[in-house]
C-alpha cells in the first residue's frame, strides 16, 4: 500500500456549496457550485475571478464569516467542522476592510488578537511583529493616529499573530503606495519560503503572474480553471497581435466571438485569441473586411490578463 501525507495539502476543499435562500418571489442564489479545490502546502497560490465569482463567499466561509451550505474544507488534514478551535488557529485572513477600535494602540490590538487566539503571552512576539511591519514607532500610538498603509500594515499583523500555517489575502494591495506594496510582498515571500502557505485573491494580475506558482479561476461560483500559472498561459495557445491602423473615424469594430479586443492610443489595438481557434490570417480578413487599413502589426505571447479575460468571456 502507498502511504500518502495526511497534510499534503495547506487547504483542501470538497464539494464546498454556498446557497443563500431566496426573498420572496425570487430565486435562490448559488454563490458556490460544488467547488473543489487543493492547494498544496507550502505554495503561492493565486485565487481570481471577476466581482461576483464567489471569491468573497469562500473566503469568508474560510474565516467563519459565512456558514457553507455543505461541503468539507480542511487546512492541513483539520476539518473546519469537526475541529474548529484548531482550523481558525491555523488560518489567518487579511481583509480588505480596515475596521479597529480607534482608543486601542497597535501593541493593543495585537495583543489582545493573540489572546482571542490562545497565545500564551510568553509566546507572543508582538514587538518583533511590529518592527517588521515598520510600526514600531507607533507601537503605543492611538489608533485613529495612524495613517490609511500604517492601518494595513496592522491587518496584516493580526492576521499574523498566531502563526497560521496559511495565510489568506484579499486584495492586500488595492489601493495602496508602491513602498507598502514592495514591503507585503518581502515579507509574504520570506513567509512563504519558510513554510507558510500564501493565499492571493486580487486584481492586479501581474502581480498574480509574478508571484504564484499556481492559479485557480473562479467565475459565476464555479472552478473554471486551475494550472500551474506557467501551463495556465500556454494551456489556452493565446496569442496578442498589435496594429496601428489609419482610419481616423473607425466604427466599432467586431471581431469573432473567441477573439477579445482593447483599443489602445494613437490609433491603436491590440486583439488576443486562441490560435488554435482563429487564425491570424482569418483575423486580418475580419479587420480587412470591416474597412480597417492596417499600416503595422505585430505579435507577443500572452499575459495573464489575457489569459483571464478569454476564459470569463467565454464562460
């Protein structure tokens, strides 16, 4: 018999379903359909979708915000029912919202998070949290002191504070300064290559690119891809072309039904499509067709962007 590892996998997901009852007269709405998801212990892992995908829904049944219809979700072998002291212990989520008590200062708060999480106070490394964070000057500073990115630095220590074995992130870097952003994502890294399984939901996917090993696609409550980012971008065979073009007064243009367009300055476009789909030539007939004079062109591989772009639109 092969023996497998019981913790193979940071979090494992079952035929999770959310369902929220319906008002009357309408129909109920299915957040999440029967979604099953792993994400191996240790890794980067980047979870994305368009708003209203489910992201939210799963992350706050992750946090037990959100009570799931059904379904088994585990953290490391820990099943969110059966143990659930022991799940919330090994999960640490950081929100999107800002919301602290404005009389406590930031020792405060994390002290009494460590607390709520059982940590004993000699186990508590708050100060060194703190530092890391470059909060140690505001340490004993009131809350409502703070600034905006000093508020979001402590979300994230909270989130820290009892050591989870994963990390959740949910949209750590909207709308913040590229200083707190280039900090998140050292420290994120250095977690993550000790150990910690990192979690990313955002919209900003070159950052998604550039970090996770893995990607998962949710759209409409359903798993609509998940691949190792690198065989995500080659999976779909996308290709981008790039054309100046000379009319001055171009209508609008339309393009295939698998085809995906932005229009860019100074009479520009740029066109991703599935190549084993549509062919560049068909595609230039299409363009030709629709009286569009094309002075230049060129061609690229595709990003992340488009790979998510394709595989909503068509989902």
């Amino acid at each position: 018999m092969i023996k497998t590892d019981l913790t193979e996998f940071g979090l494992e997901i079952q035929n999770l379903q959310k369902v929220y009852k319906a008002h009357e007269g309408n129909e109920p709405i299915v957040a999440l359909k029967n979604l099953d998801l792993q994400v191996k212990k240790g890794s980067f892992f980047g979870l994305l979708g368009p708003n209203g995908a489910g992201k939210s829904t799963l992350i706050n049944i992750l946090a037990g915000l959100v009570i799931k219809t059904s379904g088994i979700v585990k953290i490391r072998n820990i099943d969110q029912d059966a143990n659930v002291r022991e799940f919330k212990r090994s999960i640490g989520v950081v929100p999107q919202e800002t919301n602290f008590d404005p009389f406590l200062t930031p020792f405060e708060s994390l002290d009494i998070q460590a607390g709520l999480y059982g940590v004993r106070k000699s186990d508590r490394k708050i100060r060194q949290l703190l530092h890391r964070l470059g909060l140690e000057a505001k340490s004993n500073a009131y809350m409502r002191s703070l600034s905006g990115g000093m508020r979001r630095r402590l979300l994230i220590g909270k989130a820290l504070v009892h050591t989870p074995e994963v990390v959740i992130l949910d949209e750590p870097t909207a709308g913040v300064d590229i200083e707190l952003r280039e900090m998140l994502w050292n420290y994120m890294k250095d977690l993550n290559a000790r150990g910690t399984t990192i979690i990313l939901t955002t919209h900003y996917l070159e950052e998604a690119e550039a970090l996770c090993e893995k990607i998962a696609i949710l759209n409409k409550g359903e798993l609509i891809a998940c691949n190792d980012t690198s065989d995500l971008l080659a999976r779909v065979n996308l290709k981008v072309i790039n054309i100046k073009y000379n009319n001055l007064h171009l209508k609008k243009i339309k393009l295939p039904e698998k085809a995906s367009l932005k229009e860019n300055k100074n009479n520009k476009l740029s066109i991703s499509y599935n190549r084993n789909e549509i062919k560049t030539d068909q595609l230039l007939d299409c363009l030709r067709s629709q009286g569009l004079e094309i002075i230049d062109l060129s061609t690229e591989e595709a990003d992340l962007a488009d790979v998510f772009k394709l595989l909503t639109k068509n989902n």
